[in-house]
C-alpha cells in the first residue's frame, strides 16, 4: 500500500514538473539582485560637488526651508552632520554629485548643479577634495563637463542606454542632501520620455529614490555600466514620488564632447513649430497611420521656407531617420551642425516628397505667446462639432495677425474634448490633406455643409502666434 502510494507520489511531482517545463517558472519568488559588487566597483567613481556663488555663505540643507520639519530634524537628530548656519536664501550654494569619466579628472554633472559658481568643490570618495574649473554647460539638456587637477583616477564604465529594458533593474549612488555615496535602487520605469520644455532628451523614467543633492550622479545598469546622469524628479511635494529622469548617457557624452572641443554645443534648426499626429489627424490627412511631425506653421525665411516645406506637411523622415511621432524631430534636427544639408521626406497631399534642407543654427528663444482675447455678445447655436462662430473685429484681426479666419464663441461637445476655447481663431478647413483658407462665418458654414456626414473634422486653428492643427470627432 505504501508502495503504491510512493509511486503516486511521484508520479504527481513529474507531473508538475513537466508543466513547469510547459507553461513556464514556478510561481516561487526569486533572489532580489545584489548591488554589492557595483558599488565596491563603482563608488570610488563618484563625487560630491559643492558648488558656491561668488563671495557667498554656505546655507543649510539643500533643498529644504528654515520652516520645513524635515530642516530641524537635520538639524537635532543627526549630530556628525555639518552645523547648520542661518540660511542665506540669495547665496544658497548647491550641493550635487558626479562621475568621473577620463583618469585626468573630466567630469560629468547637471549643469543647474553648477550654474554661476563661483567656487566648485569636488569631494573624492577617499575624501580628498578638489578645486574644480567649469569646462562647459548646456542648459538645454543640463549637461556640465567639469575639471579638476589629478591623475590615475578610477573612471566609470559605459554603458548603451538603447539597450536597457523596461522592467531592468538599475541603481544611483549620489549625495542626497548632502549624505555621500547614498545608494539607491529600483527599475526601468519607461524609456524615451519628453518632459515640458525637454525636447531635446529622451528621458530615462525610473522609480529609484532621487532626492535634492543626487543631481548629476550616475545611474548604473546591473553590469555596473553607467546608463544615464540623473537629473530630476516630478513631485508635488518637493520630495521623492516614484518618478525619477535620468539622461541618457550617449547624449551625454556626445554633449560633453562638444564642450571639450568648443565650450559650447551648436545645435541644429530649421524654423517650424510642430505637433503630435494623432490618429484623427492622421485621417484627416490621408495617412495610413499616426506618425511622424505634423508642421502647424513655418517661420518665413528660415531654412524650412528656403526648402519648399509647407503648412501641413508631415514629415515622416529627417536626415535618413524614420519620425515615429513629433517629440523626435527635436533631437534628430538639433543633433545636425548647422550649415549641414539634409535629405527631408514629407506627406503631402496624400504623397510622400523628398525635399532637400541646409540646417540652420539654433538660438534661445523668448516666448512670444498672448492670450486671445475673449469676445463679448451673445453666443450663438453650435454646429454638430460643438462649434459656434463669429466673424473677428479689427482690433481681433490686429492682435491675432489675421488676413482671414472665424472666431470661436463658443466650443462643447466634440470641440471642448479637442480643447478648443472660447477666442481661437480659425484659420482654415483641411480635407484630404489640402487647405482651405476660411473667408467668413457664412464660408465656414458653407464648408461644413459641404463636409455633409462625415464625423471627423480637421481645421486649422490659432491660439496667439502659432496656429496648430486640430481634428474633432462629431458625436453619433
């Protein structure tokens, strides 16, 4: 009896590890990765900066108020920290970190972690410290390429962010608020992220703990490789919310050569505001699906207008690269020296062209947007896309620079979901990739009659200096 029982037994255990074998791992947790080694490697590798305004007084905590709770918590319950001296709220210095990337003392940072010092201090992990000179600093992409005066030291490994998987486990090691060579850890959150006012950095979103003070600090792979520069954080709080952005270290280097070699990055520009191809927009104009940049405006003179590109073009490919939605064309045209020609394809009208563009040189820019200004009167009955009209009064056309077009009185329904608002300007009715200009209340009416039951509508529409495409979808 026992016997057979035996054998039944296992009889049920090859069972079960044949579907193992079938249907994938047993449902069994597994060993979390060991960070020790890497940071045995690595740590000697990063430093501390500590970066001062010209005659300035050193401040408290990084990053935290005289009346926030964490501040007295520094100050009381940890007495081998610094002492804390009343804070200058106009000499603040900033404390981030770095990495060391040549063994003659280059290395890398944010650059708002060193933005108008007038002192740089560079804190080795064997404690020794540098003075450090500023070799260079990009904003647009918060790189800075630092020096200090030493020899054999330990440098990172690089890594290929383009490698990295979602999912991957990465960590950081910085100075948050001053505490050094901190350790922390998580994973790949996502890859390729824009942030507002980023459009230059494919930003790597992981869920590892940055807190004030890990500016500027690596962000490595489980290889020990170094994948990204930690930059910033999203919170609403001021502190650590599961949303860390680091920049991906191939960018970095790249932005770090260029400051080696002239002191600053020349960056590529051909004058046209662009937006995201949604999946209206994309029937709208004909396309198969929604890619590549949708141009809203073209800026006159400027090497777009030199190169033929219009006001509806889409372009699908810049410089022998693939536009898979807006947020690339930033990066693909800065990353070309000015005075380059490119090759360029574009959609248009239905047809793909190949156009030919010399790239120009990109400068700051202030932004020149104004509100619209609101209307007074009665509103009057929307159409079935939520859209009621008027005709603009001179002062209108004045402010908003308008040759023709309608102003919107009043958007709901379908208009209010494409956030159309009460002011906009529209400039024109697009149908199968080709423009209408809009003459005047009753044109656009005859328009939209003629559009007869078809349930998508794109129009070009002006809110201030740059018009934008948008498409709006009839309820049934």
């Amino acid at each position: 009896m026992r016997r057979g029982w035996m054998s039944a037994r296992r009889a049920l255990v090859g069972l079960c590890l044949s579907a193992v074998m079938l249907f994938g791992e047993p449902a069994v947790a597994r060993e979390l990765p060991d960070f020790t080694h890497l940071v045995e490697r690595q740590g000697q590798t990063v430093v501390n900066i500590n970066a001062s305004p010209a005659r300035g007084r050193e401040g408290g905590v990084p990053g935290l108020d005289e009346d926030d709770p964490m501040f007295d918590f520094f100050r009381r319950m940890i007495p081998r920290h610094p002492p804390i001296p009343p804070r200058n709220r106009e000499n603040d210095r900033a404390m981030g970190s770095g990495f060391i990337v040549s063994s003659d003392g280059y290395i890398l940072t944010n650059a708002h972690v060193v933005d108008r010092a007038g002192e740089i201090v560079v804190s080795l992990a064997d404690k020794r410290e540098f003075g450090a000179r500023l070799v260079g600093a990009d904003k647009r992409t918060d790189v800075a390429v630092i020096k200090i005066e030493a020899k054999d030291l330990p440098t990172v490994r690089l890594g290929d962010p383009s490698q990295l998987k979602v999912g991957e486990w990465v960590a950081a090691i910085g100075s948050p608020f001053g505490f050094e060579q901190t350790v922390t850890a998580g994973i790949v959150s996502a890859k390729g992220r824009s942030l507002p006012e980023e459009t230059l950095v494919p930003f790597i979103q992981t869920d590892v703990a940055i807190n004030p003070g890990n500016s500027g600090g690596p962000l490595f792979n489980l290889k020990g490789e170094v994948v990204g520069i930690n930059s910033q954080i999203y919170s609403r709080t001021g502190g650590f919310m599961g949303l860390s952005f680091a920049i991906p270290i191939d960018v970095a280097m790249d932005v770090q050569s260029r400051l080696r070699q002239d002191g600053k990055v020349q960056r590529g520009r051909i004058g046209v505001a662009i937006q995201e191809v949604t999946r209206e927009l994309a029937e709208g104009f004909g396309l198969g699906r929604a890619e590549g940049a949708l141009v809203s405006s073209v800026e006159p003179a400027s090497p777009a207008d030199q190169a033929g590109l219009r006001q509806g073009d889409v372009i699908l490919r810049f410089d022998g690269r693939g536009v898979g939605n807006s947020v690339e064309l930033p990066r693909l045209v800065g990353a070309v020296r000015p005075g380059t020609r490119v090759a360029m394809q574009v959609w248009r009208r239905r047809d793909v062209q190949d156009l030919s563009i010399q790239v120009g040189e990109l400068k700051e820019e202030n932004d020149a947007t104004k509100p619209s200004p609101r209307l007074a009167g009665k509103s009057l009955v929307p159409n079935r896309f939520g859209l009621a009209v008027v005709e603009p009064s001179g002062e209108q056309r004045r402010q908003l620079n308008l040759e023709s077009g309608v102003i919107v009185d009043l958007a709901q329904g379908p208009a209010a979901r494409a956030e159309m608002r009460r002011g906009d300007a529209i400039l024109a009715f697009v149908a199968g990739g080709q423009q209408t200009p809009i003459r005047s209340v009753a044109h656009f009416h005859q328009l939209i009659t003629a559009h007869g039951k078809a349930r998508l509508l794109t129009l070009l529409v002006s809110r201030g200096p740059l018009p934008n495409f948008v498409s709006l979808r009839a309820d049934d």
